[in-house]
C-alpha cells in the first residue's frame, strides 16, 4: 500500500492510436501516445489503483499507480563493438597513437 505523501511513479495513456494525427510515422500511428510521470502521492492507493499526483514543478496529474519509490534505470544500450573500434580509430586519426 502507498500512503499519500509517498514518491510515486504512474502512467496514463493521453492519446489511444486510434485518436493519433494522420501525420505521423506508420510504426508510430500504430501506438498510443503515453505518459509515464513521478510525484508525491495526494491519497492512499495500491499498484494498479487510479491515482492523483503533485509532480516537483507543482502540476497536479492523474494515472495509474505504477511504483512506489522509483528508481533510476539509467540505460545505454547494448554494447555494439563496432563504437569501440570507432573510438580506436578516431583517437589514432586525432592523436597519433592507441589510447592507453
């Protein structure tokens, strides 16, 4: 149970794909427009209950409570062996030699 005054994370679909402008991408069309948005509970929830938030600028939003205390899930992708050759070769082409 999430108690008011918690950190919270909660997620809200804004547009349904079938509500999205004609001008867009076809994968992107295909999709709905999402909100996924972190504040201080305003009421007592559970996972999964509808939810209203103060965000830190002080926006009030509502959505679907997702996670209590979220964490930073900082992610660069997969390492691609190809950046580290690329990394090799510039600093050959600027420097003169390998990096140590």
């Amino acid at each position: 149970m999430a108690k008011q005054g918690d950190w919270v994370r909660i997620h809200r679909v804004i547009l349904p794909a079938e509500e999205r402008t004609a001008n867009l991408p076809e994968d992107t069309k295909k999709v709905p427009f999402e909100m996924w948005v972190k504040g201080h509970l305003l009421e007592d929830g559970e996972l999964g209950d509808q939810v209203r938030i103060r965000t830190v600028s002080g926006r009030e939003e509502h959505g679907t409570l997702i996670e209590v205390n979220p964490q930073f899930d900082v992610n660069f992708g997969a390492f691609v062996p190809e950046i580290l050759e690329m990394d090799v070769r510039l600093r050959t082409a600027l420097f003169g030699k390998e990096a140590e």
